[in-house]
C-alpha cells in the first residue's frame, strides 16, 4: 500500500516510480514521407508515414492519435486516427496514416511545384499520440517537417 501511494502520489514521486521500475521514457514519433498513392475525380489519396520509436523495456499499444498536416502554408488535412498498433519494447514501428484531400487544396500545392520545381515544399505535421503501456496511458505531442519535393 505505501508503495503505491509513493509511485501514484506527487509529481516529485516520480523519480522514486523511475528507481522501483515503474518509469518510462516518451516514444519518438517522426515524419517519414508523405507519398501520393491515386489521384482519381476530385480526390488525392496519400499516405503519410510516421516512425513510432519505443525506447521502454515494455510493449506500448499505439490507440489514437490527433493530427494537423500543413503543406506549403496549406491546411491538408485534420483528424483522428483510432487504428491500435502494437509497438515492441525497444523497437520502432512504421505507422501509415491514409489520407484522402480534396483537389482543391492538392491543386494548390501542385500549382507551387509548378511554380518552381527546386523549391522546398514542407509538410508539417502536428499531433498528439495516445499509447496504452502497462504504467498506463502515456500522451506524446510532437511537429515535425519534412521536405516532400519530389523534383528535389
């Protein structure tokens, strides 16, 4: 019992929850690629690639995630992605993240590829990644860019 109320209890418990095992380190989510997969009528279907890095020494389940992409000062896309994936202790996974995009805006950054074929076009992701682990729901917001100029 007194176990538990010093793991659960302050924030300043958490280094002693850190030296009875029951810590964890925040995974590393990053942007990997974003890659056209159909352009059909008045839709562009894309799938954006994240690594999910987990440094822990348990298996986190990967249960939602809220995200915000951005392409050249664009609004792309914005949602919920509620697929669970495991991700192995001490491993990292590839999370694919389909996406479909009105031809309007993908015109719009097709129109700047156009524009100038060396020019970077940058596609920012925002969001926050809900894991299930054994020490409980672990919560990770991150941005990342990535340059997608295929001309590049």
């Amino acid at each position: 019992m007194l176990i538990f109320i010093l793991v659960s209890g302050t924030s300043g418990c958490a280094t002693f929850a850190d030296l009875l095992g029951f810590g964890y380190s925040q995974p590393k989510v990053t942007l990997r690629d974003v890659e056209v997969r159909g352009f059909s009528g008045f839709v562009l279907d894309l799938v954006v690639k994240l690594n999910v890095q987990n440094p822990n020494d348990f298996d986190i389940v990967l249960h939602q995630l809220d995200y915000n992409i951005v392409v050249a000062d664009l609004q792309l896309a914005q949602g919920s992605y509620n697929k669970r994936i495991t991700i192995k202790e001490q491993a990292a996974s590839e999370v694919k993240l389909p996406l479909t995009v009105d031809t309007a805006k993908a015109s719009a950054i097709i129109d700047q590829l156009i524009k100038d074929s060396e020019q970077e076009l940058i596609a920012r992701i925002t969001a926050t990644v809900v894991f299930d682990s054994p020490v409980g729901k672990i919560e990770h917001t991150f941005t990342d860019d990535k340059d997608i100029n295929p001309g590049k």
